[in-house]
C-alpha cells in the first residue's frame, strides 16, 4: 500500500512570544510513486480493476468533427482496457441510449463496433444521460475496484433535470456509494458550472476541451490517473489548540458532514498543497498549535485509512520574528491559491458586467507574482493571467471557461492539457 506523506511548511519558521500572531502554513502532501515496471500487462495487473461508464453526449451540436473524435476517443478507450475492467457506452441526446451495457472488455472490437453506429440527435438531456451511465457502474459496484462515469458533452442541459446545484447533489450522492464522476466539456457552449460542480461533487477530473483533437490525449491521461490513484474520497480535518483559531482555508474547499475538508483523489506521485491561515495568540514555548488528519479510502482495502500529524514551532519575540526569512516557494503556493481565488472574484464581477473590475481582479493576482522570484511557475501564472485579461474583452465566454478551469486547480484534479492550449 503506497502511504502518502504530510508535512508543515509555514511560511515563516516561528510564532510570536509576546503578542498575537498569523502563521500562514502550507500542507503538503506527497504520494510516492507507485513501483517501477516495465511490463505493461503487469502494470496493468498492479491497478485496481476499473469499472466504468462512458456517456457521450450526441446532441446536434456534436455533429461533424466533434462527434467523430468522440468516436475516436471512445475507441482509443476500449482499446486500452483489460478484461479485468468493465465498460459501459452510453449516449444522450434529447433520449438516453444504452449502446453497450456495462460488459467486461475481454474483446475491444465489440465495443469498437457499437461505438461506430453512435450518430447525433437533437436536444441535451444531460442529468438523465449521466444518471443512465451511473446506474450501468452501480449495477457492477466493486469496492476494490475504481468505478466511474466519463462524462463528455459540448452543450447546457436542456432536457429533463437542469438545475446546476441539484445535479451536483445527485452526484455528490453517488459519490458517498463510491461512484465517482469525471466531467468533460468540449467546445465553446458548455455550462462550465454545471460541469466543474459535478466533477468537484463526483470527486473526479475536470476538463475543458476546446478542440476534439484534445480527447485521445485527456482519455489517456485519465487512464493514467486512475491506474495511479492510491486515495479516494479524501479529506482532511484541522483541529487548532491552545486557544489558536483557523481563520481561512485559501483552497476554498467543500466541507464534509464531519467538518472536515474534502480534497482530490490521491494519486502516486502527486502532491497536493492546501494552504491554512491561522491566529494565535501569545504563544507559549513546546505548546501544540494544532493537529492535522488526512483520510481516504484505499482501493483494495475495506478498511478507511488516516494518517494523522502535530504542529508545534519555536517561539520568538515578536520583533525577531519580523526579521525571519520567508519560505519562498511557500510565498509563491501562497499566491497561487490567492490568485485562483481572484480568478472566481473576477468571474462573479464579469457575470455582472462588470469588466474593469474584473481586470483589476486580474492585475492583482499577477502583482503576487511580479513579488516572486521568476521561477518557472511564476512566469507561468503571470502569462496565463495577462492572456485572460486580454480576452476578457475580445471574448467573454472564452475567458469565463477558462478562468474557471484555473480557478478550480485548487480544490479538483483539472486536466489542463499542454501549455499551448491554456
């Protein structure tokens, strides 16, 4: 079993003696990497078994060359899996069609087949598209396996159930039975709303495509993350003592029903950050700040997993503390949720038509980086800013769509593709 790691990185490494004090502290939490092997058919037989559903939107907006990658794409899938793996395609349009139910894929070329006869249709009716394809994975619900629907669609619900918040509820609900749910936009017309709630409540990946050529590519890194995925269902529980009070959690994460936060699934070789801010008052020297717990579930084990740390620091006067040297890659993960957080302000200001506002939004999150040394992932984020800013006025949907793929990186695994298509 791979065993993740969590480590304390605040910013400055002490608290203050004689006054109050804010520790900005950084979580991080590293997966290993899973065993190096060369053989592809063992690599295959070291992962969970997948159960999935594949539901592809075939409204009439995906005709032509959307359609046809999809079908590409869909092949692409079923190539790769096992007979140790199920997989069920359904489509949608204004009526949802089993085209395979969910069957072991001992012979890709039946399901090659079937996908070949997927044609488009008419309206979008998304929910009832997504709840056929997760009724297909629940019928064969495996808890060692990694059960999961791939939704794919380039439109707005417009059939059947089409409230944002009540699709998100059905998915969260699922979620809770170990059925999770990946969601795909593609195009220029999706409701990214819609499908960054229902990935952040199917505790799955979240992707905007915006073109088909992309899909072979996002199916395949989605194979690889469930090949690599070590947790599922994750939180984390914050617990501050000795009068220390949790004032923010920069991630702008869901809560759970413990009152924990709800994080991405862990995958090997990956680490997660979640930024905390914390008061304190006059600090006592040896003296617990807080204790952290990170939970999962395993595949492969019935049992939930926990790991659980302690935070103390040294204490210092309050006007030594001031000279101490910041952690400066900690000041840059600081700015990057910070400036994710501008990101969701600068959407809720373009939504009101408000777009200087939304510039200003902008330009504030690339000044925490112009405050950075120039380091691959500051440069980064500055020239992904100033691209949004310039859109905002040139194209306001294709703005919007991408600030909040970048806005969301923070609280969901978000496929971004290659550089040049950010």
């Amino acid at each position: 079993m791979t065993q993740p790691t969590l480590r304390f990185r605040p910013l400055r490494p002490a608290v203050a003696a004689d006054g109050a004090s804010t520790l900005d502290l950084l979580l991080t939490i590293t997966t290993p990497d899973l065993p190096k092997d060369t053989s592809g058919v063992a690599q295959a037989r070291l992962r969970p078994p997948l159960n999935l559903a594949l539901v592809i939107d075939r409204s009439g907006s995906m005709s032509g060359r959307k359609l046809s990658y999809a079908r590409k794409a869909a092949r692409f899938l079923a190539g790769e899996l096992t007979a140790r793996d199920r997989l069920a395609i359904v489509t949608f349009d204004g009526v949802v069609k089993v085209v395979v139910p969910s069957t072991p894929v001992a012979d890709p070329l039946a399901f090659i087949a079937a996908i070949n006869t997927i044609h488009s249709g008419g309206c979008t009716a998304l929910f009832d598209g997504w709840l056929a394809g997760a009724m297909q994975v629940a019928e064969h619900l495996e808890p060692n396996a990694l059960n999961r629907v791939l939704l794919l669609s380039d439109g707005q619900a417009n059939e059947g159930l089409t409230n944002s918040a009540e699709i998100a509820a059905k998915v969260a609900g699922l979620t809770a039975k170990g059925i999770s749910t990946s969601a795909f936009g593609l195009g220029d017309g999706f409701d990214e709303d819609l499908m960054g709630a229902m990935a952040s409540s199917g505790d799955g990946t979240l992707a905007f495509i915006e073109s088909p050529g992309q899909l072979a590519d996002l199916y395949a890194s989605e194979l690889q993350g469930l090949a690599t995925t070590v947790g599922k269902r994750v939180s984390i529980g914050i617990r501050t003592k000795n009068g220390a009070e949790l004032v923010d959690v920069l991630n702008d994460l869901d809560a759970t029903e413990a009152g924990n936060y709800r994080l991405p699934n862990l995958r090997a070789g990956q680490e997660l950050n979640v930024g905390v801010r914390l008061q304190l008052p006059a600090w006592t020297p040896n003296q617990e700040i807080a204790s952290v717990r990170l939970a999962w579930d395993a595949p492969g084990s019935a049992e939930r997993q926990t790991l659980i740390e302690h935070l103390t620091l040294p204490v210092k006067e309050a006007g030594e503390l001031a000279g101490l040297d910041t952690d400066m890659a900690v000041a840059e993960q600081f700015a990057l949720l910070e400036a994710n957080r501008a990101r969701r302000q600068a959407i809720e200001q373009l939504d009101l038509g408000d777009i200087e506002a939304a510039e200003t939004s902008l330009d504030r999150a690339s000044a925490l980086f112009a405050a950075m040394p120039g380091t691959k992932l500051s440069s980064r984020e500055m020239r992904l800013l100033a691209e949004k800013r310039a859109l905002l006025r040139q194209d306001r949907n294709l703005s919007r769509k991408r600030l909040s793929r970048e806005s969301m990186r923070s609280s969901t695994n978000v496929w971004e593709g290659s550089d040049e298509q950010n």
